[in-house]
C-alpha cells in the first residue's frame, strides 16, 4: 500500500484546462491632493449656487411684500370708495347719469316696441274683420261638400 504524497498536484492537475486571463487593475492611479482640491472647488461652486438661491428667494419675499402693500393700498381706495359712495346713496344726492340714462333708453325702446305691437295687431284685427265673410262662406261650403260625399 503506497500512500500518494502529492495529493495537492492532483488537485491543480484538474484545472489545467481552464483558461484564466489575468485582472489588470483599471482603477486609475488618483493624485489625492489634486482630488482633495477638485472636492474643494465643487463645494465652493455649491455654495455659490445656495448663496444666489437665497438672494433670489429673499428679493422674492421683498417682492411679495411690496406686492402685497400695493393690493392692500387698491382694496383700501376701493372700500373708501364704496363708503362714499354709499354716503352719497344714503344722503340721497347719489344719481348714476350712465345708470338714470339706460334706464330712460330701455323704457323709450319698450314703449316704442309695444307702440308697434299694438298696432300690428290692431291691423290684423282689421283683415280678419274684413276678411270673415269670406271666410264664414268657405266653412259652409267646406261644410256641404262633406255632407253631400
């Protein structure tokens, strides 16, 4: 009985066949002072940008701000003007002449427009007046021709 010494050649033996190309290392060579001073800059820009957002939203509140004392200052004129007029309106000295000068046109034209209704109908009163007999005379004889059928 002989005991095989080299069981371990037998075993790498086995895998003799297989091709395995060699790992090149493809990470690149990196100078870290050059990195450190890349990383340094792209903060720096960061901070520019932050700093020119806060500048833009900061001018946008003061814009807003201005804004929003404009429209209070209209809506203040447009009340105090309500309130004039209102003490026009109570006082009775408040007359609207645009108001007061549609309402007199819409009345004129309403009346004109019935003016010409009733006498279109008037008219067509007077044709069937005239023209009844004949009329009356065409029923009878409408009348007669269906009796005698």
């Amino acid at each position: 009985m002989e005991t095989n010494s080299r069981p371990e050649k037998e075993v790498s033996t086995s895998k003799q066949g297989q091709y395995r190309p060699r790992r090149k290392d493809t990470t690149p060579k990196v100078n870290p002072q050059l990195a450190v001073e890349l990383v340094y800059q792209e903060l720096k820009r960061v901070e520019a940008y932050t700093k020119r957002i806060e500048d833009a939203t900061s001018k946008k509140v003061q814009i807003d701000g201005e804004s929003l004392e404009s429209a209070e200052k209209c809506l203040k004129n447009v009340l105090a003007d309500f309130e004039r007029q209102g003490n026009r309106m109570k006082s009775g000295g408040y007359v609207d002449k645009r108001v007061s000068f549609y309402s007199i046109l819409c009345v004129v034209i309403s009346l004109l427009f019935a003016c010409l209704m009733c006498y279109l109908w008037v008219d067509a009163a007077k044709d069937r007046d005239n023209y009844k007999r004949y009329y009356e005379y065409y029923q009878e004889q409408a009348i007669e021709q269906k009796g005698n059928k």
